[in-house]
C-alpha cells in the first residue's frame, strides 16, 4: 500500500522503516512543516518522498498523523474531509479523548482509527527513528466501534507489522490510564530536574556525580516540550488529579523525615516496593 505520514520525527519515523522493513509500504510520502526533517527523513531512506499534505493523501491508501496533539485535533477533520471512502486515516497521538471528540461529527468518521502506541524516548527527529521500537509494546486501539470495519482491519493489521500487541479500551479510560502510567512520569523527571539545576549551581558536579539512578529518573526530562505541552493541556483534568495524589505521597515522605519517623519511611518505601510484582 502507499502511505502518507504526517509528522516524520522519532514515531513516524520509527513506523515508518518498520513497515518498510516488513513489505507493507510500497511507498511512503513524507509530508511535515519541517523541511530539515524532511530532508533528513530522505537522506535516511525512511520515505520515499517529501510531498504537500493533499498531495500525500490523494495518492495513499492509509494516512499516519505523528504530530503534537493539539495540532492533531486541527488537522484531523481537514484531513477527513479530503479522503474517500476506501482510505483509512489513524493517528499516533498519547491523548485520545480530544482528538477522538474533534471528528465525532464528521460525515467521514468511520474512515478514522484512533490509535496510541505505547513507546516514545527523549529524542526527536528523523535521527532518531528505529525500525525494532515498538516490537513487544502495547498498541491502544480507542473507540473501535466508530471505526468502519476496513478501516480498524487496516490499522490492526500495521499494528501486527509494528509487531505490538493490540489493546482496545475507549478514549477517557485511555486518557485515565496514561495519566498514571506516562504523563506523570514525565512531569516528575521535569520537576526533579528543575530541583537539581535549582539547588545545584556547578553542572560539572552533576555531570561527574551523576548515578545511572538519577541519569534514568531525568531521561525524561530531556523530552520536547513541543510535543509535552499539549499532552498535559489535552489530559489536564487526569493530570491533575495523579499529580495531586503524588504531591500527597511526597508530603508524606517528608513529614516522615521531619519527625525522624522512620519506621514510617520504611512502610512507605515497603509499599512502593509492590510495583514490583507487577514490573518485573
């Protein structure tokens, strides 16, 4: 089949040369606001060609948008407006409810898959893109119902390709559930790092202290807030609630060390230590 993918960065990259290395994609046009992106998209083999948007989708039969979220929510419906009704459109987007609501009325719904999978890293760019990402991850099918039954075939079987393991759930579970298990994390990597560079003034200290613990816990730090920003203003509500619960979890840390209450500090840290019967 030929391909469109909107947004040729780290995701669209990564899906990209799996789905070329797999025979599904004939051939893939690149089509990004990024023209350095592009060039390096070509220079790297991981489309076939740079291309405008409604020259990309008149000549695909699957459209790939692996934007920021918020600009996924504009596009969507121009996009919807543009296919047939033997196209298939999907997106890679980490929230799903406002993306899934910004097309629940359009006559070319059903053309629509809405789709997250669950892999990304600190990087970005073209650079960054890697054909084995997603082998063995979760793959988030949302509101497969109002999906045209070719179109959900489509997607389920590029999901077989990514080599993920398809999961269906509906958006505001999707949203509740990422909340917890990925944008808090990466709230706390920013924050932790902010801790740092506010209280330690000499980089050259962190740079030679600095333990694989706390390089793993701010990797994410290091992440865009290009593509952050509108994840947490597109989940705001969920984030908020987790973040408020970790804020209670941290105060109790501290009042645990304020009033020399180990005992109370080790229950804390025994609890905690639960997560791993579930991440081994």
């Amino acid at each position: 089949m030929n391909i469109s993918i909107i947004g040729v960065g780290l995701i669209g990259g990564s899906i990209a040369l799996k789905l070329k290395q797999k025979n599904v994609a004939d051939f893939i046009y690149g089509i990004d606001s990024n023209i350095e992106n592009l060039t390096e998209a070509l220079a790297l083999n991981i489309i076939n060609e740079k291309t405008d948007l409604e020259t990309g989708i008149k000549n695909s039969d699957l459209i790939i948008i692996a934007i920021p979220v918020d600009s996924t929510r504009k596009i969507l419906p121009k996009i919807l407006d543009l296919v047939s009704d033997k196209q298939t459109v999907m997106d890679v987007g980490s929230t799903k409810s406002g993306i899934v609501n910004s097309v629940k009325d359009h006559p070319k719904r059903a053309r629509f898959v809405a789709f997250h999978p669950m892999w990304g890293t600190e990087n970005h760019g073209p650079k960054s893109a890697v054909a084995e990402s997603f082998s063995g991850k979760a793959g988030v099918i949302c509101n497969r119902e109002e999906s045209a039954q070719d179109a959900l075939h489509t997607v389920e079987n590029i999901v077989k390709n990514l080599e993920m393991h398809p999961i269906y759930m509906n958006a505001e579970d999707h949203d509740i559930h990422t909340a917890y298990i990925s944008h808090i994390s990466h709230i706390t990597s920013y924050a932790l790092a902010n801790t740092v560079l506010e209280k330690e003034k000499e980089e050259d200290t962190i740079f030679q202290l600095a333990s694989s613990g706390f390089s793993s816990t701010v990797r994410l730090a290091k992440s865009h807030p290009e593509m952050w920003v509108p994840i947490f203003k597109q989940n705001k509500e969920n984030v908020l609630d987790v973040l408020n619960e970790h804020i209670s979890q941290l105060r109790k840390f501290k009042s645990a060390l304020e009033k020399d209450n180990f005992e109370y500090l080790e229950e804390l840290i025994t609890n905690a230590n639960r997560i791993r019967g579930i991440l081994k």
